[in-house]
C-alpha cells in the first residue's frame, strides 16, 4: 500500500512541531501518518526517537518492535531495540531480540557479536565465548576486537592461558592494536609478570606517547628509589600535557602520588592525592552522609537475628567470604590462602550483589517477603555460577570486600558459611582508600572525612553481626598478619578446617590472578612497611581523628 500523496508535507510538518519540543502534537501527527505503506519505516524512526526524548522507553520499545517487524533483517533496529532492554535491566529480553534476528540471519556476525556482550554482562561465560567464536567463524570485521574481549571474557574466567592466546591471536593480526596490547599487560600484572607488564606498556607508549593509562600503571609496577626517576618527570610533564582529559590527569595524579611516596616526598604526594581526588569529586556524586546513617540503621533493623534464624535455608554449603573495607588487606590474606593446596582464589566476585540486584530488589526491604524458597534459589544460584568458574574446586574464596553489607543475608543463605573479616589501622585504612582511585559507587573515598565516616558506619555494622553470629565471623587484623603472619594463620585455617601448610608462608609464589589494586603489594615478601602508614602523613590526618574513636585504641 502506498503513502497518501500529501505525506511529505504532513511529515515535515510533524518533524517542525517535534524540533520545537511540542511533542503531544506531533505524536499525534506521526500516528496518523504511521500507516502501511513505503514512508511507514521513517515514521517510525521518528516515533522512536520523540519516545526517548519523552523519557517513555516502553513506548519506544513497542515501537522499536513495529519496526523490527517492518525491516524484519535491519541490524540497526535490533540493536537499538536491545540496547533500550538492556537499560531497562531486561537484558534476558534484550539477548531475544538479538536470537529472533538470528533465526533469521544466521550468519549475520555483527549479531554474534553483540549477543556476546548481552550475554557476557549475564555472566553467561559459555554462551559468551560461542557467540564469539561465532563472529569470528564468520569473518566480522575487525576480528582483533573480538579475540581481545574474548580475553577479557577468559580472565573473568579465572583462564589466564587462554586469555592471553586470545591476546596473542588479536596481536597476530594487528601488532600494534592497543587495547589487546594493554590487556596483556595487565594479565601480566595479574600473574605476577612485573617484567614483562612493564615491557609492554613501554610498547605502548611508543606507539601512542598520549596513552596516559600506561604510563600511570608504570610507575605502580615498581618502587622507585631515586629522586631522579625518569618517571617522575614523565608523570609530571603528562600532566601537563592532558589539560583537555580530566579523567587522565586524575589517574595521572593519582601515580604521582605513589611515586612521591616511595620517594619519602610526603608532603608532595598528598598535594598529588588531593589534586586526584577533588576531579573525583567533581565528577561523581557527593556522598551523604546522613543517608549513608539511615542506610546501615535499615540494613540493622531488617537483618535482626530472629529473621536470620527464620529465614535461614537448609544449604549446608560452605562457602569462604573474605570481606571488610575496601584497602584492609583482604587481598594479601587471598593471596596467602590461595598458596595452600586445598584453597582456590575466587577473587572479587561480583555473583552476590549481582543476585541480589535481580532477584531482591528493592533491597534490603525485600527480604521482608522473601520467602525461604526463594532464598534457597537465590543461594542455589549463587553456587552455581562457582561451580562454572571452578568446576573441580571446594573451598573458593570470594574477596569481595563490600559483602560486609550482605552478612545477614549470607548468613540466611549459607548457615555454614565460613566469614573472614580483615580489619586494618583505621588511619592506615583511610589513607589508603584516599590514596586509590576506586570508582565512582564509592563516593566516601574522594575526601578523607568522608572515608573515616563510612568506616565508622562500617565498623557499627559489624558490631551489629558480631553480636548476631561472631562465632562464624574470624577477625584478621593485617598488623598483627604482617607483624606474626604464621600464628594468625594457624588459627585461620583451622576455623576453616584446614590443615597447616608451609607454602602459605612463601605466598607471593602463586601465580593465581590478582584483580585489585593490590596487585604488585601482594607479590611481595611479606612487610610491615604500610603498617603505621598514617605517621609520615601525621599532619593530614588530625581532622578525621575525631571521626575515628578506634583509631584512638590501636
């Protein structure tokens, strides 16, 4: 059926009165104008677009689907379609659409592709890989991209060897592709590969001198020990030089703050670290304080021991939580476990929070009507995805520090669940999360008062689940690790029911992957050298003191 011959006039009429932002109107003009016929397809299009300018994404979605079923093989339609889903956090639905494109066009690489990263935010790992294989089966363009996300997907998988032949196999076809190029490196860094690591973003730097990322992970890849370090001057002429790239120059400042630390130049370094930090602020939201308060006020009202009691499932699983704040030592004390015989490092899972997103949300008010059911499955799944990663091992540790929060409900899910606390100097443990760039979900770390709040609000929740269940919760202090590591750990494995092992001792041997930004300090021999930190910036730390009553105590 054709279009009315007056169409183009009504269109451009309807297009008028949509660029003025009266969007009722032109709706009204776009509908009347969407019947079958050739101009139906661009009608649309516009339809879409007047949807997401309206902020009404379902509307843009069902018409997304009309015009999928008009232009049954367009990619371009799918993908938007998907990409509205998935921002919606139906990304199962999203991975349908992309299906439904493929019964169609099974050869349609493009498709493969994106399928692969649909499925790999679901941490369906399989399903990833084939996709991805898929499109390279099928020749897509650019096939360097796909075997470098391919190993990013592998070390996700705890697969350091295929992860770096993924690398290798995009290096094969491009030398001097830059993203697989940093990859490798950070693999290496993540295997303890310090040499290699260095060498190759040196490599990068030479193919692209303004590839500021490279040059910030050189200077964390050792200790500097003279003043009249090249790096020094690379990291400040690049600092310079990136006026026109805040997020550069804030990770920038941030290496130069570690460099004038190994230097003993303290002073400067925390110029350097503050300079980091108010880009951090600007660009993230601010912390608050008083909704922070409310929000672990709620967390210790819902989680009380009698729900913990009543919820808990049948599951006597026992998995290894490793948590506490962010920078306490939970991934020295990893690394030390992963080296026993018996002991997997999981790393910094993201399986719990991850779950709890989808299946209790909002959370934590949800748990009120969870029934035990449901947190049987939930618990079911969450060991289920272990077992994808580690087919063949029992005793994996997940590290992720912020599951402090989940204590109660883990403790619901898993009654067996053996709890590892790291508590650090609370001095030390604020430097060093102020010292890091850590993203933007942490909004406490870019200001040092704000980081001693969250510690102190950290430190009443855990008085809140030791008074619940402390006997299944072991406090590792990292002084008294780094000070008399082979007592500490003795008393640790056997509250896991392991034996004593010698090769804990020798941990910085393993070559277990270390995704955190602890990965060269966990390499080391063990040292006391960030015990006692907070002394040589005694100065910077007065203001938070009052905000740290522990700190008073250690």
């Amino acid at each position: 059926m054709n279009s009315p011959p007056d169409f183009e006039p009504a269109f451009e009429q309807a297009r008028k009165l949509h660029a003025k932002g009266q969007l009722a109107e032109a709706e009204r003009a776009y509908q009347h104008l969407a019947t079958p016929g050739e101009h139906r397809e661009f009608v649309l299009q516009a339809l879409v677009d007047l949807y997401v300018q309206a902020r009404r994404p379902k509307d843009a979605i069902d018409t997304l689907v009309a015009l999928t079923e008009e232009v049954p093989d367009s990619l371009f339609y799918y993908a938007r379609l998907a990409s509205l889903l998935d921002g919606l956090g139906e990304t199962d639905a999203a991975i349908s659409q992309f299906l439904r494109l493929l019964e169609r066009q099974p050869d349609l690489a493009a498709a493969h592709f994106n399928l692969a990263l649909l499925y790999k935010k679901m941490k369906r790992y399989t399903d990833a890989v084939a996709a991805y294989e898929n499109a390279v089966r099928l020749e897509i363009d650019g096939v360097q991209e796909v075997y470098s996300n391919m190993g990013v997907l592998y070390s996700e998988m705890r697969e350091a060897d295929k992860a770096r032949e993924m690398y290798e196999r995009a290096l094969d076809v491009d030398p001097e592709y830059v993203p697989a190029l940093f990859n490798l490196a950070g693999l290496f860094e993540e295997t303890g590969g310090r040499q290699r690591a260095t060498e190759i973003y040196r490599q990068i730097l030479s193919i692209d001198p303004r590839h500021w990322d490279s040059l910030a992970r050189l200077a964390y890849a050792k200790r500097l020990t003279r003043a009249d370090d090249e790096l020094i001057d690379s990291l400040k002429d690049a600092i310079e030089e990136a006026q026109d790239d805040q997020m550069a120059r804030e990770g920038l400042y941030f290496a130069q703050g570690k460099a004038l630390d190994d230097l003993g130049r303290y002073d400067e370094a925390f110029t350097a670290y503050s300079t980091a930090n108010e880009s951090g602020k600007r660009r993230n939201p601010p912390y608050d304080r008083l909704a922070t308060e409310k929000a672990f006020d709620q967390l210790i009202s819902l989680f009380h021991l009698d729900w913990m009691k009543g919820a808990a499932t049948r599951s006597v699983a026992t998995p290894i939580f490793i948590c506490g704040m962010f920078r306490s030592g939970s991934t020295l004390l990893e690394q030390i476990l992963a080296a026993h015989p018996l002991v997997t490092a999981g790393g910094e899972l993201d399986y719990l929070p991850w779950l709890i997103a989808r299946r209790l949300a909002p959370y934590p008010q949800r748990i009120k009507s969870a029934s035990q059911e449901e947190l049987q499955q939930l618990g079911n799944e969450y060991l289920s995805k272990l077992r994808e990663l580690f087919p063949d091992d029992e005793n994996i540790t997940d590290k992720r520090p912020d599951n402090f929060l989940h204590l109660g409900l883990i403790r619901a899910l898993f009654p067996s669940a053996r709890i590892v606390y790291t508590k650090r100097n609370p001095l030390d443990n604020c430097l060093s999360v102020y010292f890091q760039q850590l993203g933007g979900n942490l909004s406490y770390a870019a200001d040092l008062e704000d980081t001693a709040h969250y510690y102190g609000q950290h430190e009443r929740l855990m008085s809140h689940w030791k008074a619940c269940f402390g006997e299944n919760i072991f406090t590792v202090h990292y002084d008294e690790l780094v000070h008399s590591p082979e007592p500490v750990l003795r008393q640790l494995l056997e509250f896991l029911g392991l034996d004593w092992d010698d090769r804990c001792l020798g941990f910085q041997q393993t070559d277990s992957l270390v995704k955190t930004a602890s990965v060269w300090q966990v390499r080391e021999e063990l040292h006391s050298l960030s015990s006692g930190r907070w002394r040589n910036y005694d100065s910077f730390v007065h203001n938070i003191r009052a905000l740290l009553p522990s700190a008073e105590r250690q």
